[in-house]
C-alpha cells in the first residue's frame, strides 16, 4: 500500500500509485476531528503540517491524533497513520 523514496538523508514513505482504497476506512472529515489508534504514532502518510494536527498518547498501546485545522489537514484525500503495533 506504500513505496520508499530514497534521499540523501533517509527515506520518505509515499503512497503508491494504484493502490486499492478497499482497505482505507472512511470517515466524515467534516465531523470526526480525532482519530484513535492501536500503539505510538510514528508517521502520518502524505506527510502534512504538524500545525494541523496534533499526536498525543492516550495509553500504553493506544494513540490519538487530533486535526485541528481540517481545510489544510484533508488537502489529500487518503491519511495512513503508521504505529508501532500491528492492526487487527
């Protein structure tokens, strides 16, 4: 469901191209302005502006993300949140 670009100092995660929207959850990007998840967000996919979001823990294994200027923050239409736990 993603792909690497590899720079000269690290790597970005991209979306790939053709990938099948199945698998994404849809949400209302009008209402739902938090997003909670199993385990510590690490990235969130197409990179967007920390000014429009905000990450926060709420437990041990469970994280939420906080969009505080949607307009900006949904510019892309898709959002992958990658944490340290698998998804069930």
């Amino acid at each position: 469901m993603g792909g690497f670009l590899w720079g000269l100092l690290g790597s970005t995660t991209t979306l790939a191209n053709g990938f099948d929207d199945k698998y994404f959850k849809p949400i209302d990007k009008t209402q739902d302005m938090t997003i909670q998840v199993k385990g510590k967000i690490d990235e969130v996919i197409p990179k967007r502006n920390i000014e429009f979001y905000k990450k926060s823990e709420v437990s041990d294994d469970q994280s939420m993300l906080t969009i505080a200027e949607p307009n900006q923050f949904w510019q892309d239409r898709y959002l992958v949140i990658i944490t340290d736990k698998e998804n069930e």
